[in-house]
C-alpha cells in the first residue's frame, strides 16, 4: 500500500486502521497497488467521518476497479460503508449501531 504525498495514517482509529490491511489485499489479490490519497487532510463534507479519523480514500484503479470495489465492500462488511466515487473509492468505519 502506497500513500499520497501528504497523506498521514497515524490518527486514523483502530477500526479504519485495521481496514487498510483488507483493503491492501483486495487490490493485491487484483494485481494493483492501493494508493491511499486522502485520510483528514484535504476537504471533505461537514459531517464527514474524514475529521473523526474513521475514513480513508483510496484511488480508483486502473484495472478491475469494479471487482476490487466489490471485493472491499464484502470483505469489509456492514460496519463499513464503500462508496465508489469515479476517482476515489470512499470507506469509512460507521457501525450504525450494529
């Protein structure tokens, strides 16, 4: 797993944190490499889970980003959400009381 220029993982919550080893591997069971390009730096949505350190962006592959969306999202389960957002993929650690 890569990180962005700028991109800071150390405050990222245990959950989110724990994430990114699934998220790595479903890239790498892909043949790709994940990049992560945001965490809380940058600008995100008023209420975004970016600023509680529960969220990352990952960018979208070149590849098979289809199936490594896929892959993510039922690795991850419902206590995430993933979001395919064209460039980026969006994931983020809310449990909604689950």
């Amino acid at each position: 797993m890569l990180l962005k220029a700028g991109v800071d993982i150390s405050r990222l919550n245990r959950e989110i944190r724990r994430a990114l080893h699934i998220i790595d591997n479903a890239f790498f069971d892909n043949g790709e490499e994940a990049v992560v390009t945001s965490t809380y730096e940058g600008n995100h949505g008023a209420a975004s889970l970016h600023y509680a350190n529960d969220a990352v962006d990952i960018r979208t592959p070149k590849k098979r980003g289809k199936d490594i969306f896929t892959l993510i999202k039922n690795r991850l389960g419902v206590k995430f959400d993933v979001v395919d957002e064209q460039d980026h993929i969006h994931i983020e650690y809310d449990p909604k009381g689950v």
